[in-house]
C-alpha cells in the first residue's frame, strides 16, 4: 500500500467517524422541537417576502404564509425591484383570496447594494408595520404553526435572531433530488455539528426572525449590503455584540421539485466559495466530511484493489442508510429510496466543485455577476486574474 494510500484511507476513516458524530449532532438538536413550550401572549409580527420572478411552486410556498395559524396580529410585505415582476402578481392574487390578511407591497431600491436580495429586503423593512419581523425567501413552505413555534421560542429564549434548519422537499427530477438531500442530509446536520462542537450558530437567510429596533441599533441591512453571506455576517455581529442567536430545530422547507442538476451545483459553489472568503479554516475542513469521496479517492490510488472497493460499498450503503434517516428527521418526511441512491454520485460531485471552488472567486447572483472579496464583500466582476493583471498593465 502506497503512502497516499495510507493516507487517503486514514482520511476517509476519520471522515466517516465524524460523519457519525455529526447524525448523533443532529439527532440531539432537532429534539429541541418538542422541548418549546407556546407563549401566552404573541406580538405582532411583519412577515418580509422579498420576490423576484417566478419561483419553483411559488403560489403554494407563498400561500403557507398565508395561511399562518398566528395567535397575534400579523402583516405580510411584499417587495420587488420591478413594477412588473411575475411573482408580484402571484402575490396579489392571493392577497385577493385571503382579505382577512394584511398584505402590503412595495418596490425597493435595486441599486441600494450590491446585493440585490440585501436591497430588496430593504424595501419590504422599511415598509414593514410591526418591529418583530421574519423574513423568508419566496421559495420556502412553512407549515401552519410555523410562525407560531418560531415566536414562541425567540421570546422564550429572550433571543434577539432566531434562524430555522433549512430541509428540502418536494423532488421529482435528478438535480432537485440531489438538492434535497444535500440540504437535509448535510447542510442542517453541519450547522448542527457547528453549534454543538463550535458552539457556532449558523444563520441561513431562508429564515430569519427578529427586531426592527434591534437591527437599526446595531447598524441595519447598511452594514451587509455589499456582502454575499449577509445572513451569516448579520449572525456573527449580533454575536459580537452580546445578543442572543438562536438555531432553531424548526425547519423551514426550501421547495425544489425540478431543478436542474447544473443549478444545483452552482448554488453550493457560491455557497462554498463564501465559506472560503469568512473561513478559510472551515473551508479546507469541509473535504473531510465527504467520506465516499475520499474512500473513492483510496480505492483509485490503490489501483482498483478488491478490499478498497469492499470498503467503499461498505461506506456508501451505511451513509445511504443515515442519509435516509437525517432526511426524515430533518424535514419530517422520508424520501424515496430510488433518490437516496443517487447520494454517492451527489459526494462525488461536490468533491468536483470544492475543488473548483478552491480556486474561483467568481458568482453569479440574481443575475448580476461578481467577485468576493474579504468577508464575502461583493466587488463587480472584471474577468479572471490573468485578465485583470492585463487591464491594470494597460491601463497603467
């Protein structure tokens, strides 16, 4: 056995062994679902749904909302930085159906950031009525005692942000199935692992709740306009000073029933390439917790050996079993086996864009492309780095 090989395989074995660390991380958060006790009393609440064009499912995803089983008083905002956009007129047709909810819209400022999720949210804040506010893409489905849980345990806990796990639901095609997974079966369990060996609390803008007040005090949606991670960066800051974050087991269920697999890995490529610009460390650390694809990487290098491969179907029906069940206890619902499958082919995949995404520094974001710089800060995008060393020599 090679030396690369022994350390390929050492790799993987201590991938795989903290791969049950983190199924054992999230077994024990997501129990704190049944531990948050209602409120007697629920404030009122603005519910912010930026929108922009036409969303997988969006008129049920924005009808959960709709249809919140909320003891208090309750508004929704609506904002888009166009006149025109489709899913505004999705959003008022259902204003339409329920007139017993508060419904306002709003055209923000596209221009007010970088970030043009940021600037959108922007306009449905300032717009918004009541100081505790959620605000949710439009692509996520909540069920009915959503907004209720999440109230009650932000002020249970005297908490100033509160942030959901993020689940996948809904795939019918190859990319959404992978999608899914990945989100049940790896980014809620990583935040979960995060908060209970880091004591890190991960905030994921699918979800977040928290005071109008609170976030002017501490500098408002100014201090993450030009930033890509805004949710995280806002996390941190409300950490830094002294205010309670909160990783909630209640998740909120991101709706992927079509997409395509190219789409999917460029979503975890921007969401990679973040990591590597806020924490480097955290960043190389990632590829240990892919054991199929480093137990790949062993069986190659060994040139194919019987026992290696023996190994690696070993892994990969394991992971495929704790997969199944991270899945079903993330977002409630199992999944179909035959999706399950395709597990190994979404590791080795993402192998391929942490790789790519080692080097890359370049996204695509609402349809705007830029570059990242320290802190995931948004800078246009002016073409590789061999191009731009010959623009600045050109100009000069």
């Amino acid at each position: 056995m090679s030396s690369l090989t022994t350390v390929l395989l050492a790799c993987a074995a201590f991938s795989f062994c903290f791969y049950l660390v983190v199924v054992g991380s999230t077994l024990l958060h997501t129990r704190r679902r049944k531990q948050t006790q209602l409120i007697s009393e629920f404030p009122p609440v603005s519910l912010l749904k930026p929108v922009k064009r036409l969303e997988e499912n969006l008129e049920g995803c924005l009808r959960s909302f709709f249809e919140q089983e909320y003891p208090g008083p309750m508004e929704i905002v609506f904002s888009s930085a166009t006149r025109e956009d489709p899913a505004m007129q999705v959003a008022k047709r259902l204003a339409r159906e329920y007139p017993q909810v508060a419904v306002r819209f709003v055209l923000s400022d596209e221009n007010w950031g970088l970030n043009p999720k940021v600037s959108n949210l922007q306009g449905a804040l300032r717009a918004a009525r009541h100081d505790l506010v959620l605000q949710s893409d439009a692509n996520v489905w909540a069920p009915r005692d959503y907004l209720r849980s999440i109230v009650s345990e932000l002020v249970s806990e005297d908490a100033s942000l509160l942030s959901s796990l993020v689940s996948g639901i809904g795939e019918r095609s190859v990319g959404a199935a992978m999608e899914n997974l990945q989100l049940s079966a790896y980014v809620a369990p990583a935040c979960c692992v995060a908060l209970k060996l880091g004591n890190v609390t991960c905030v994921i803008g699918k979800s977040m709740l928290f005071r109008r007040s609170e976030l002017k005090a501490l500098g408002g949606l100014e201090r993450v306009k030009d930033s890509l991670a805004e949710d995280f960066l806002l996390g941190r800051h409300y950490g830094d000073n002294g205010k309670k974050v909160l990783l909630s087991a209640t998740p909120i269920r991101n709706v992927n029933v079509d997409m395509a697999v190219e789409r999917s890995l460029t979503r975890h490529a921007r969401w990679l390439k973040m990591r590597a610009v806020i924490h480097p460390a955290s960043f190389i650390t990632d590829i240990f917790t892919n054991p199929t694809a480093l137990m790949t990487l062993t069986w190659l290098s060994s040139g194919c050996e019987a026992s290696f491969g023996y190994a690696l179907l070993a892994i990969v029906a394991a992971k495929g079993v704790l997969d199944g069940q991270l899945v079903k206890r993330v977002r409630g619902t199992s999944m179909a086996p035959l999706h399950l499958t395709l597990g190994p082919v979404k590791d080795l995949l993402m192998l391929c864009v942490w790789i790519y995404s080692s080097f890359s520094r370049s996204v695509e974001w609402r349809g705007i492309k830029l570059r990242l710089g320290a802190d995931s800060q948004l800078m246009p995008d002016e073409g590789a780095l061999p191009v731009r060393v010959l623009r600045r020599l050109l100009s000069a």
